[in-house]
C-alpha cells in the first residue's frame, strides 16, 4: 500500500496537530520544552514548542497562547477536544528544558530551562493528563518528532545520537 | 502596540549604524589576531520573527558554534558570535598553530573551547566597547560561554527576554569574512539583540526620539 507521510512542523512558541500516519516535528529545542499530548486509539497527536514557564511573564499586548506553558497545554487540549479525542484518553510525553549555557551568575532567565520543565509538569497535573514519559534536562538541544500510529517520540541530539521514549 | 511597531527606517539606520562600528572594531582585532586580511560586509538590521532568525543562521536544526554572552549595564541585551563548526575549527587552528583541533567529534576538546571562547570574548568585546564609545552608555559584557550546539537551542536563549513583550526581534546582524585566496572562507555572524526597553535607552543616547 501506498500512502504519503508528511511531516508537520512547529515553530518556536507555536503549537499544531496531526493524526497517523503524518508525524509532527519540532526542532532546536533548549531551554524550550517539546509537549505532545495524544491519543493512542483516534491517533491523534498534538505538539506545543514551549518557550517560556507562565503568562504572567508577558509584557505584551497580545499574548501568544502558544508560548507559555501555562496556556500552551489547555489551548492544545482543546484543538484536541474539537477532533473528537476524549480528554481521559489523552497521555503526556515531553522533552527539552536543557540548561544550554553555564554562567556563573544564576539570574531566574539562566535557569529557564528547568523553570520551564516544571511548569509544564504542574499544568499537566492540574489537568489530570498522566505524563507516560519524559526526556528533560542536561545541557544539548533536541530535535523531536512523534509518531501518532507507535506512540513513540524520537528524540535527536548533536552528541549523544537518537533516542526513543 | 508593540515596541516594534513604532521603529521607522530612520530608526533601524542607526542600528545599522551601530552594527556596522561594533564590527568594524571587531573585524580589526579578528584581522590582527589572525594576521590576515579580514573582510566585512555591510550590517542588516532585520525584523524578524523567531522562526526567521533561526533561517539566518542556517535552520534550527543545523549544527553550529557559538559564543554567547549577556550584554550588562545601561543597555542590556544579548550578543552572539556564530561560525559554523567546520569554519570554527580553522579559526582555532589558525589561532593556535595545532592542526589537530576539532569542532566536529562529539569529543570536548577543552583547548579548543578555550581558545574559541577567547576569540569570541575579544571580538565581542571590541563591537561593544566601539558602541559604548559611540553612545557615551556604560555596557560592559558577562564573561561568554560557548556551545557547539542546533542553531534552534543556542538562539533561542538570547530571546528570552524579547519573547516576553514580542514575538519578534530587530537583529543587527554582520558578518565577517576571511578574505584569502585559499578559496575556504570563514563566515562569522554578530547578532545582537539588543533587550525591548535598551532601543529607548540607546536611541535617546544618540539624541533620537525614540518614538515618533
């Protein structure tokens, strides 16, 4: 059987959504944190590129939902819910959150990283969506993309090769 | 209305401007370090969004080097200095006189970290003294930390502080190249991303209403 697979891309600070056999990809992320949200019986899939911890960081007129985690996830949930996924059927994988540069003085904006891991987390949790997996941390970019149909997220690094969680 | 929406051409001529004496200043120290004829080309001041950023430098997902350091005092803000890895490694060697240094292995090679990390901190340091010269403001730089890293995970860091007001950023970008007849050429990029309240801070240095 023939079928094409594309591939649907995310920017930075941007979200979208994807059913099987398509994929979605989301690339160089650092301090930045991946969250796909999906549904292993529709196959449906949602990806969010995370940039920043909480809305009440922004300082602009209008805010783009996609970029903090604390809007990112139920903005997602809901794209989501408007394709007919169940919200109790929805699992959580996320990766990203690296610590790309070491300085010596520790403002908040150096550590945004994992300040941006725990946000994500503690959304997840406040919407009652279990988190399956995670790869999160240590100090490289990540290049990732789901698979809807398997359920698995590949995870690439500069150093340290693929990975599959 | 976003900081952004209010900047006119006049405005980004002077951030070419300031692009344009920070590197040149930058160029001069490369040329003398290097011992060799180094070339620069005319600064871009581009608006940007962030995806778009990553493109300039090659795509999120391309490999690159990179020096980062935090622009401190009146004007904060954030400076790169990237040169793909290949480029970066005849930069060490023509610094060091060691052929053997490389970018390229997943192996850290401290020496060479050492010695790109000099480089950028010099280079960096001579843009932004020439642009404190010029606008009478105290910047000064935070010590540079380098990563070989995706384009995507290096840049991203330095819109942090944009990202809150924006969803996109003015780079001044130049870039700098070896002009030798060996045919290889390094293409090295500044970008500075100046912090969304330094553009008033600067613009009224220079005797500019910021806004008009």
């Amino acid at each position: 059987m023939n079928e094409t697979i594309s591939i649907v891309k995310v920017g930075i600070a941007d979200f979208n959504i994807v059913q099987a056999p398509n994929t979605i990809r989301t690339s160089g992320l650092g301090s930045c944190v991946g969250v796909v949200l999906f549904d292993s019986n529709s196959k449906f899939a949602g990806m969010a590129h995370v940039m920043l911890p909480t809305s009440t960081m922004a300082k602009e007129t209008k805010t783009n939902i996609a970029k903090y985690a604390d809007t990112a996830i139920p903005a997602l949930i809901q794209v989501l819910l408007d394709k007919g996924v169940k919200k109790y059927a929805m699992k959580a994988k996320i990766a990203g959150g690296a610590q790309m540069f070491q300085f010596s003085s520790s403002s908040d904006m150096m550590r945004i990283g994992p300040r941006n891991v725990e946000a994500v987390k503690e959304q997840l949790k406040k919407v009652r969506i279990p988190l399956i997996s995670e790869d999160c941390g240590g100090n490289s970019g990540r290049t990732i993309e789901f698979h809807p149909r398997t359920g698995v997220l590949e995870i690439r690094t500069v150093n340290k090769g693929v990975s599959h969680i | 209305m976003s900081f952004i929406d209010r900047f006119s051409t006049y405005h980004l001529d002077i951030l070419r401007e300031i692009g344009n004496i920070g590197a040149g200043h930058a160029a001069t120290s490369l040329s003398k370090l290097l011992n060799q004829k180094i070339d620069m080309t005319v600064p871009a001041v581009r608006l940007v969004s962030f995806d778009e950023m990553m493109d300039i430098a090659g795509g999120p997902d391309r490999v690159i080097v990179s020096v980062f350091l935090r622009i401190e005092g009146d004007a904060p803000g954030s400076m790169f200095f990237i040169v793909p890895p290949e480029q970066a490694d005849r930069l060490v060697r023509d610094l060091t006189g060691d052929t053997s240094f490389t970018f390229t292995t997943s192996a850290v090679n401290e020496m060479a970290f050492s010695a790109i990390l000099e480089l950028g901190n010099i280079l960096s340091g001579s843009y932004l003294s020439s642009l404190s010269d010029f606008t009478q403001l105290s910047i000064q730089p935070s010590v540079p930390s380098v990563s070989v890293d995706m384009v995507g995970a290096v840049l991203s860091f330095g819109l942090l502080e944009l990202s809150q007001q924006s969803d996109h950023a003015i780079v001044v970008d130049t870039s700098l190249n070896e002009g030798e007849s060996t045919g290889e050429e390094v293409n090295g990029h500044f970008f500075l991303l100046p912090d969304p309240d330094s553009f008033e801070t600067i613009f009224n240095a220079l005797g500019v209403t910021a806004y008009e």
